[in-house]
C-alpha cells in the first residue's frame, strides 16, 4: 500500500468509526450525556440561586380594583344636579326711546326682564334633607330645583351661605331611600390615592370620571378668603361645581369647587373642599345660619430672612411678623404686640400665614390658643382665646 492510504487506515478510519458511534450514543441514549453542569469551585448552583432569590420576585404588589362600580353605587345617590333660574334686568336700547323715532316705528315695547338659567351639583349631607354646594352655582338665583338620582325633582331653599369658602346649604323634603354621604376620614387621605369625581358636566347628567389626589393643603389660588384645597386630576368640568369627589370605598373626600384651565374645560388640575370642612360648614348653617369661625385679632405677614435680619435674628428662624393688634381683641388681652414673632400655635410650628389663618379659624369660640413668640430675642409662651369672628376681618386673624 501507498504512504496514503496507510494514513487512511491508521489515522482517518478510526476518527470517522468514534464520530459514528458518538452520534449514535447521543440519538439512541441522550440521558446519557445530558447530566447537570458541573459549577465552578465555590459558586451557588443554579436551581438553589433561583430558590434564594424567588421571595424578592414573588412580592406581592398592591392589585388596583377592575371596576369602582360598588363605590360609585354607594355614593351616587347622595349626588344631586342644580338647577337655578334667576331674573336679569335687560338693557334698553336708548335710541327705542328717541321721540323722533318713535313717530316713524312707532311705540317698540322690550322685554325689562330676561330669565338666565345655570346648573350645578350638590351632595346631601344629612337625613334631614340639607345639601351642600358651592355659593357660586346659586348666588343670586330666584328658584333653585334639585333633580335627584332616581330622576324626581325637589324645590330647594336656601338655608345659608358662605362666600368666604364658596359654600351654601340648601334644604328638600328628602324622600325615602336617599341618604347621606358616608365622610371619609380626612387623615387618611394621601397624594395618589384613586379619587372619583361625580357631578352634572355640562348638563348632560350624571357622570362619573376617575384620577388621583394630585395634592393636598392648596392655598394662595386667590379663589376665596379661606382656601385649604384638595387638588385631583379627575376631570372636572363646568357644572361639576358643588359635586362628589369619593375614595375607592365609596367614602365622600371633598366637594368638587374650581378648576385651572385657560381653555375654559378640564386641563388635569381640579381642586376640592374637604368634606370635613364643607359638613362643618353644613352643620354651623344649619344650626346657626352661619358658619362659626375662631378670630386671634391679629394681622401678621411672614417673616423674610431680610426682616429677620433687620431684627437681628437668626436669618434661617421662620414665624410670623405681627403688624397689627386689634383694641381688646383676644391677641391683645392674651399679651402680645406689634413686632412680635410668632413661632408656634398649639405646639405646631406658625411659618406659613395661610395656615395659620385657617388653623384659628377651625377652632371654637373660647378655645384655647397657646401661642410661642419672640419679644426682643426672648422666647415667651401665652394664652389665649379663640373669639368670634362673625364678620370679614379683612386679611387678619
């Protein structure tokens, strides 16, 4: 034989023959070869890494509800539509009234009055029939009508209003199987809780729309005297003023009152009065036809690190300025004066006048107020006694 085919034999044939028989093995026996992989020295092995990191995968999350029919069905009856009429004088035109034309045409008789209608929303506050809705939806109206849920209408009086909060309470002979709104708890409302907004839009009739508590404690829109609003993306929309805002739960978080919007529809920021100022307000109306509000007698602006150090205080102290006392009002029988600094009312830290003016609004006639000011660099503590405040007191508390 050639050196060739000596090489064929001794090095080719048996490489082909081993090939063969591998092949073979691996169709006719795979569990043979296919055993676990051997790991290298010192490291986890596959299936106890994936027993070890399988609780982080598995948390469970928060599941959001696949329908929020159970909460509207609890609080939609409570909501009502607003309708109002009320008489607008009408302009004449002065040249119907020129002597010289009335030779040619003739005595023209117009109209002195006009009938304008609006609409709005409402939600029933209590078994008694009182109703709690925004002060513009029926400010100045002659005849309010009420449309409940199961579509019968009610004649409404009003019983009381509130323009410094945009609040009025109307009364109906409510009839049987309506009730009251649940009051939710205000403390446990928190930014990015699922809210709903049910009200009358447009007039096209009850509608429900779905967002989130975008923030709490808005303040300084220039809306109203006393503004601590709720403010949501859920759409709200003219004639949604005076409506629901609910939880998930069906629980009344605030009464529907503005919106920001430069194309006079709903551009995703909304504001709402808390319910538990708007059933305070309901129940002071009703109970007194007014609302009670607490009055210090103070005006105060807040403290500018410029002030401060014109005072020579420390720049990054924060409290109120005191600038004016009201004669024998309860600030100056407690003690104090023009040029104090007030840092702290009922143990709570006093840098934001907004605040403050509502925290001693929410209080009682007689309540006690403890308040924490400098005098000259001195930190002194007094007393004193929430007061009436029955009429606008301008920008002062």
């Amino acid at each position: 034989m050639s050196p060739w085919q000596t090489f064929a034999l001794r090095i080719l044939f048996p490489a082909a023959l081993g090939a063969l028989i591998a092949t073979l093995i691996l169709l006719l026996f795979p569990e043979w070869v296919l055993h676990e992989e051997r790991q290298p020295a010192g490291s986890t092995p596959v299936d106890q890494l994936t027993a070890n990191t399988a609780e982080p995968l598995t948390v469970a999350l928060p599941v959001a509800p696949s329908s929020y029919a159970s909460a509207v069905k609890l609080a939609a009856p409570a909501v009502v539509n607003i309708y109002t009429r009320k008489t607008v004088k009408r302009r004449t035109n002065p040249l119907l009234t020129d002597p010289a034309l009335k030779r040619f045409f003739g005595e023209t008789e117009q109209p002195d009055d006009r009938m304008q209608s609006s609409l709005g929303s409402g939600v029933i506050l209590s078994p008694d029939g009182h109703i709690i809705t925004n002060f513009h939806v029926i400010e100045g109206a002659d005849e309010i009508i009420v449309a409940l849920y199961d579509g019968r209408d009610a004649e409404a009086t009003l019983v009381g209003s509130d323009p410094e909060s945009d609040l009025a309470v109307l009364k109906i002979d409510l009839p049987d199987g309506i009730g009251p709104a649940v009051i939710a708890d205000r403390s446990a409302n928190a930014v990015g809780d699922i809210v709903l907004a049910i009200g009358n839009p447009f007039g096209v009739g009850q509608t429900v729309t779905m967002g989130i508590i975008s923030a709490t404690g808005r303040n300084r829109l220039g809306l109203n005297t006393y503004e601590d609003y709720i403010q949501t993306d859920a759409a709200i929309n003219p004639g949604n003023s005076g409506g629901a805002l609910i939880n998930a739960k069906g629980e009344l978080v605030g009464i529907n009152t503005a919106i920001f919007t430069q194309s006079g529809g709903n551009e995703g920021i909304g504001f709402a009065i808390p319910a538990e100022i708007a059933h305070r307000t309901m129940r002071d109306i009703a109970r007194y036809g007014t609302t009670i509000r607490g009055w210090l007698g103070i005006e105060v602006q807040e403290a500018s690190p410029e002030l401060l150090e014109s005072l020579r205080l420390p720049g990054e102290l924060t409290g109120l300025l005191v600038t004016g006392v009201f004669p024998e009002g309860p600030a100056e029988q407690a003690g104090l004066a023009a040029g104090d600094i007030i840092v702290g009312l009922n143990g709570t830290d006093a840098d934001n006048a907004v605040e403050a003016m509502n925290r001693i609004a929410g209080l009682r006639p007689g309540d006690t107020i403890s308040v924490d000011f400098l005098r000259r660099g001195e930190r002194l503590t007094t007393t004193a006694y929430a007061g009436l405040r029955d009429q606008p007191q301008g920008v002062s508390e």
